[in-house]
C-alpha cells in the first residue's frame, strides 16, 4: 500500500460546496491527482468538543451546522460511508482519551471540500472532534500518532482556516488584511522551514497573531496535519489566498 499524503484545506466559506471558483478548481484537481486513499480521516473545525471525539458509524450523517444560506446547500448530500475499523484503530493510536460519539456526523467542514475531490462519495469517511480543551501541543502529538494510519491509506484531512476572524470579516473585501496576509505568510514560512514549534507557538508570529483567530478551532486541524508529516516530506502550498478580509484560505499537501 501506498503510504498516502497528508491534507489541509482552508475551507472558506460553505457556499464552496456548491459554487465554481478558483478554490474548488483546486479541490476538484487534486481529487483527480492525489493517491487514491482507503479511507478518509477528516479534522474538522466545525466539531469543537470537550475532550477528543470520533465517530466510527457505518453511515455517518449530514451535518448542516450553518445558518441563513441558500436552501440549495442545504440540500448537498454526500453519502460517503463510514469506516468504523479505521475509527477503532485511530481510537487506539491516540495517545490521548478519545472517545466514540456518533451523535456527530460529517459536517460542512468536511462534506463541502470532500463532495468536490471526491463526488462519488465512495470512500469511507470517519471524522475527529477538536478538544477544545486542549493545548496546541497537544494537537500537534495527536496528529503524530494518527500519522500511522497513512501506511494503512488513510488520508488524514485537516480542514479549517489559517486565518478565521469572523468577527472582522468584511464582504465588500475580495482580498485580506495587511494582518491576514503577515499572519498567514509567518505560518507558510514556518511550515516550508520545518519549524514546527513556530505554528504550534504561532503567537510569536507578532501583534498579527492577535487578529488571527478568537478561536483555535479552525486552526488546529493545520496541527494534526503538521503533526501526522514527516519533516524531510515535500510540501505543496495551494489556494494561497486571503479573503473577506479576515479569512485564508491557504492549504498544504504533505508528502505527495
């Protein structure tokens, strides 16, 4: 089995799943050219828990946890499969408590990146919660245990946003703030640098890091990507882009 490459998506704005833009060309293109996984582990922003989470359903549900979007969004399906095996050893992987809850399902984060790279919806999916409890570092290990599962073909799938302060968004902006664009820069650098303890310390990014995000549940996920890499993997930067002023939408393939 291939060992499978490891994925962040900044997932912008839900209306991506079914909007043609440059950011979903990319998604769509690299569907077509990444390896073909077995099973799909996706890190979502948009399950943020107290303690770690996973579901493991043999058929995980749509979660439509957005609100005041066109009725056509929320009538996206995507029935991928559950992959409660590959649930069960990411489970036992962690080096954390983590703990089986299906009262989730699969979430825009997830569903609205993964119904462009992967339309069919044929390949299992099982997703992970972000403890908000827990320290950046700590996220980071996760994401280094959970890097196993590669050599099995799972792809790991961090998906959030670098850069997500939705309280500073600003729609009449195409592009970002000064902020966004030092932010997000400081981080790429850090990432194609190797410099891990640099985006889990992302604070020392500067009075930037301040703006960056109110929240670290878009930006963790970035960690559990970081964390399930290999330092001498290649790393290729996509949709390097701010937007909305206070959003970016900056991904990374690892190891591809």
């Amino acid at each position: 089995m291939e060992r499978m490459p490891v994925l962040f998506v900044g997932h912008g704005s839900p209306m991506n799943a079914i909007e043609n833009n440059a950011f979903t060309e990319k998604w769509e293109t690299l569907g077509k050219s990444l390896p073909r996984p077995k099973a799909i582990l996706a890190v979502s922003a948009h399950w943020f828990t107290a303690g770690t989470k996973v579901t493991d359903a043999k058929n995980p549900k749509m979660v439509y946890d957005m609100y005041g979007f066109p009725e056509a969004l929320y009538r996206v399906s995507y029935p991928a499969p559950g992959a409660p095996a590959f649930a069960h050893k990411a489970k036992a992987l962690s080096e954390a408590e983590v703990m089986l809850d299906n009262t989730w399902g699969l979430d825009h984060g997830a569903w609205s990146v993964l119904c462009r790279m992967y339309p069919k919806a044929d390949i299992p999916v099982f997703q992970f919660s972000v403890n908000r409890l827990a320290p950046m570092e700590e996220h980071y290990r996760l994401g280094r245990a959970l890097g196993a599962l590669r050599d099995e073909g799972v792809l790991i799938f961090g998906t959030g946003n670098v850069v997500h302060n939705l309280a500073r968004v600003n729609m009449y902006m195409e592009e970002g703030y000064p902020w966004a664009y030092e932010f997000d820069a400081y981080i790429k650098s850090s990432i194609l640098q190797r410099d891990d303890e640099n985006v889990i310390h992302y604070e020392r990014a500067g009075a930037c890091a301040a703006y960056a995000f109110p929240s670290p549940d878009h930006y963790a996920p970035l960690l559990y990507a970081l964390g399930a890499s290999e330092k001498e993997e290649r790393v290729t930067v996509f949709n390097e882009a701010c937007v909305l002023g206070s959003l970016s939408m900056t991904g990374y393939v690892f190891g591809a």
